[in-house]
C-alpha cells in the first residue's frame, strides 16, 4: 500500500468481512513496501512461518467514553467532522513498553512532520518542533512521560473508531514456474498511466490506466484474461506463486515476501495496477451465505477458497482489479517514504489525522490498545477514526491482522496548544456549533 501505492490489506476484510482492500485505480502501493533505492537482495528464509496459522482470539477490554459530540456524516476532512479537546494525555493509560516502541516510530516521522504540509490541517511544521526536539533526547525507558508532558489530545468527529490490521505476506514459490504455480507479473510494458488533471483542471487528482488499441485508449486486461496468459510476451515475470490464492491476497496486501526452493527470500513490492475496479471478495462470500460461523477472517476465507477451487478461482476473479510487483530490497516504507514498525503504525486518513502523529486507541480488544503512530494511508482507509493498524512479518503478524476487527474511541495527540493555535488560524469555522474551549 511504499506501503504507500498499492495499500490495499485486510482493511476491510475484518469484522463485517468487507475486504474491501486499499488497491483501486489511481492508488498507488499503501501496503508495506521496500525501496528500490538499495541493490536488490535475497534473504536466507531459516524461519519463515507457516502460511496457515490461526486467527488469534482477543482478549477482551472496555474502551474508554469517548467526548460527547455531534456527529457530522459526509465530512471530507477533520474540520467538517468537527474537533472537540479530549481527556489530559496523562490520564490516558499509556504502557511503557508499547510507548517505547511508538516513540521510536516517532522519532522516524519527525523530519516529515516538521516540513511536511499537514492536509488535515490540525498542525504546522512549527508545532512539531518542540516535540520533535524532545523526543531526540528522550530515552525508550521515558517514553510514557514523554507523550504526556509534550502532547495533548484532540477527538475527531464523534470518536468512534474501527480498527482493522494488515501485514507483510510470506508465500511460498520459485523462480520458474512448477504445476500449479501462478506467475509473478512485473509492470507491463504497454500499460499507460493517464493523468487526466492534465487535460481539464475540473479533472485534477483523477487517473486512468490503460493500452493503446489502434488510435485509442482501452481498458486494460482484466484479472481474468491475465490468469489466462493474455500478458505473455508483454511482462517481465518476477517469479511464481505455488499458491494462485496466496498470490491473489498477496496482491490485496501490495507487497510481501516469497519463499523460494533453495531457502532465499524474494522482496516483491507494489509498482503498478490495471486500472480495473477493486471488489472485494469476502463481501461477494458473505451476502452469498458462502462464509459459515469462524469463517469471517482472512484465514477462514482463505480456507474456504481452498476447498472449493473452481468456485474460488471464479469469484477471485470477479475482482478485477491486478497488481503488479518490482523486486526490492531493504525495510518496509510507508505512506511517508519512511520504514514503518510492526505494532507501532497504523495506517489513517491525512484528511482527518497528521500523517505521523501518535494516535491514542482504547478499543474493545486489548492488542488494539495503546499509542500508534499514523504513519502509512490505505485506499479502504477513510475517514475519522477509521484506522489499520500494522503487524509486521510472520506468522505472528498474520496471525494478529488476519482477525483484527475493534471497535471503541480514538483521541489524536497533537504538540501541547495546537488546538488553540488551530482555533486561532480559523479552524473550527467551519465546525457545527463552533469551538470548544479546552479545559
């Protein structure tokens, strides 16, 4: 999903089984990438885990009241969702070891969030400094004073979050093709990116993606037509997928890591779409009544599409969408070109959230809870509140995010007077029933 072009995941997947995912025309990678900038290399697998573990099962917990506000449907940005002061940031229960890691995150979105234009339009470079500053000369074992004497926290809209969780894919595969393997396309060599903001400014920020047919632009290939082969001759294949299924998440994931026959790791990360529309499958499943009771996870869809695989190749492909992958190298980045840690980022809306503050979590399930830092974007990742939260590589990770579905409230944690500071520059304007004076 950078993690940031093809971001797609099990955003959407979790609780309701949407699967809605992040990958669409015009989105880049928003998934856990690695850069291109670094030679490519391959990693001994020693211990990489086993495709098919488990969904872990939460461990319940009550989420803290959120502020009492209005809720204001249709807003596109954190101003029209309306911004209320939240509780003191050091009344929130904050545990060293999670502030520990979310600190180190931190630290990492700093040169970003100082220069960076926020389009939530919460914060300038300016207010960050001093935390920015701080946290340099804060040590991990301070961590839980250090959000609580530089940060106060603000409720977006009505605080009512949704949690889900994304991570880095292991697949196993080859570098040539074996029975049953599916191919790993590279970029295609006639797919066209068309900005179309370019031709008329009432179109800015649209594209499309297609080939030249005769004189004129078309859709590209289908994710149909491509499983059938339509792209020989026309794309570089990187590698191949024992596992067509696994290779089908794996693109819903934007990147990820395959497990090749002689031990080595090939890096694949997000580089380009066919420009078709996503839809996600678990919701096709359940509105057919296809998913049963502990079925409603990555993992049960996965399990499903294995034992029925004519049925699950054909509503595979009523998603339409088809990522392709470059070879890389070096730590996942996210939406900010930055690396992102397993346990500390989530993925938010910049509309509603700087990309790069701390978000505070109390949710209904306890491995959602705590600070995260908003550090990678998602396609299916809209809105106040509505955040996905990242779980790293492995087994465990999978294990976590394939499952992740909480619910409870969200307060972002901005530099101490920002939001007197965004009041001053006429913030809440624009926000039903005006400012609320922080306590």
């Amino acid at each position: 999903m950078s993690i940031a072009a093809s971001r797609a995941g099990w955003s959407a997947l979790a609780g309701a089984v949407l699967l809605a995912g992040c990958v669409g025309p015009g989105d880049g990678p928003q998934r856990p990438t690695m850069p291109s900038t670094q030679p490519v290399t391959r990693t001994p697998a020693r211990d990489v885990p086993q495709l098919h573990v488990p969904v872990r099962q939460p461990v319940a917990s009550v989420p803290m009241a959120a502020v009492p506000a209005v809720a204001m449907s249709g807003a596109t940005n954190a101003a029209g969702a309306g911004i209320v002061p939240g509780p003191a940031a050091a009344t929130l229960p904050i545990e060293g070891d999670q502030a520990a890691q979310a600190l180190a995150a931190f630290r990492i979105s700093c040169p970003s969030l100082v220069r960076r234009n926020d389009a939530s339009g919460l914060t300038t470079g300016a207010d960050w400094q001093p935390a920015c500053a701080a946290a340099a000369q804060t040590t991990p074992a301070q961590a839980t004073a250090f959000f609580a004497r530089w940060f106060e926290s603000v409720q977006v809209g009505d605080g009512r979050a949704f949690a889900t969780g994304y991570y880095i894919p292991e697949i196993p595969g080859s570098l040539g093709p074996r029975a049953g393997s599916a191919p790993i396309y590279a970029r295609p060599t006639d797919l066209i990116d068309v900005d179309l903001g370019t031709f008329s400014p009432a179109l800015a920020g649209k594209k499309i993606r297609g080939k030249v047919q005769g004189s004129n632009l078309v859709p590209y290939d289908d994710r149909t037509a491509i499983e059938e082969g339509s792209l020989n001759g026309r794309a570089r294949v990187l590698g191949y997928a024992d596992d067509p299924v696994e290779l089908f998440f794996l693109q819903v994931q934007g990147s990820g890591l395959v497990r090749l026959p002689d031990g080595d790791v090939l890096r694949i990360g997000y580089d380009s779409q066919n420009g078709r529309d996503y839809t996600g499958i678990g919701a096709l499943m359940k509105s057919r009544g296809l998913l049963g009771p502990g079925q409603a996870s990555m993992q049960g869809i996965v399990a499903w599409l294995h034992a029925h695989p004519d049925e699950g190749r054909a509503i595979m492909r009523e998603n339409k969408s088809y990522v392709f992958f470059r070879e890389l190298s070096g730590p996942p980045l996210g939406a900010l070109g930055l690396p992102v840690s397993g346990g500390a980022t989530v993925a938010a809306d910049p509309a509603f959230v700087p990309l790069g503050a701390p978000i505070f979590l109390s949710m209904d399930r306890t491995d959602a809870n705590g600070i995260w830092i908003a550090q990678d974007t998602g396609g299916a990742i809209k809105g106040a509140n509505r955040v996905d939260t990242f779980w790293g590589a492995g087994a465990e990770a999978r294990a976590i995010a394939g499952g992740m579905s909480a619910r409870g409230t969200a307060f972002v944690l901005l530099p101490v007077g920002s939001y007197d500071r965004w009041v001053a520059r006429g913030g809440a304007g624009g926000a039903r029933g005006g400012p609320t004076p922080r306590p």
